[in-house]
C-alpha cells in the first residue's frame, strides 16, 4: 500500500496525484495506491473512525493537503486514536531507573475485572514524588485489551475524583 512519496519535492495533494498515475498505469497487485479523502469534519472523521475500529485498526492519519514531505513529528500530519477509560486500584508502587531511580516508575494496579498491571506512562515528575497512595483509586486510558484482558498502553490521567 502506498500513501507518500518522500522524495517528490511537491506538496502531499500533488504526491498523491503522481501516486495514484503511476500506479494505475502499473496495474500492479503487489504495489497498491492507498486512496485518501479530505476530511470534511468532525462526523465524516468519526464515521471513518468507527470504520478503521470495526476492523481492527488502531486509528487515522490526518495530513494537510499543502505539506510538504518532513521525515519527522509535524503539526502537519495528525495520528488520530481511540481509547478508553476506566479505573483500578493501586496496590503498590514500582521504583523508577535511570531519571527516575529516586521517584515512582509506575503504578501497580488491579482493574475492576481483577487483572493485575503497571501504569508508568502520563504521571507527571510531581506525580511520582508523591503518587496515588495503595488502595486509592486511578482513571487510565488504554487503547483496548490484550488477548489475556491486560490493557494495552494504560496511561495514568488522574486520582479518581470520588477518592
């Protein structure tokens, strides 16, 4: 599948434009151009969302038509992902290495569903000098669940506000 043409020295709409003619005249089934479409809000954009979710994909790259190609993080290209919520509580604390060796490296945590797991992502340096006692409660983030039913990604947002 292709989506880009780093070496064209031409905005991304005219890249794709070049993309999409090659390709066709290849006519190739190892070598595919990934069609694109302009975003056209916030609905269009969750309707796509709701698609690439249904099959299992992880989320949606938004790309401004008139960028030129940058080999790195841009405010020109956009990763748009889902996740969820939920809460757990703290049942231990995990020290940190390296930067951290004198804080808090993460949260050891058991989920309403009693799956145990570390939280080190999102808490603030702050945070880890002095994080979530044992027994209080956590909201994470995570962008959905292994096959065992361990959160992917689980990201620390806050003491749950009713703690």
């Amino acid at each position: 599948m292709v989506y880009d043409a780093p070496s064209l020295k031409v905005n991304f709409a005219e890249r794709l434009k070049v993309i999409e003619s090659t390709l066709c005249k290849l006519n190739s089934k190892h070598c595919v151009y990934h069609k694109q479409q302009v975003c056209k809000g916030k609905e269009h954009l969750d309707e796509e969302m709701k698609k690439v979710i249904d099959l299992s994909g992880e989320g949606l790259m938004i790309k401004d038509p008139k960028s030129k190609y940058e080999g790195k993080r841009s405010d020109k290209l956009l990763k748009v992902k889902m996740f969820e919520d939920a809460e757990a509580t703290v049942y231990g604390h995990e020290k940190g290495t390296g930067r951290l060796s004198n804080m808090c490296g993460s949260l050891m945590v058991v989920n309403d569903k009693g799956v145990k797991f570390k939280v080190g992502s999102g808490l603030t340096d702050r945070e880890r000098r002095n994080p979530p006692k044992k027994g209080s409660r956590i909201t994470y983030k995570f962008q959905g669940l292994t096959k065992a039913g361990v959160p992917r990604f689980p990201t620390y947002m806050r003491v749950h506000p009713g703690m």
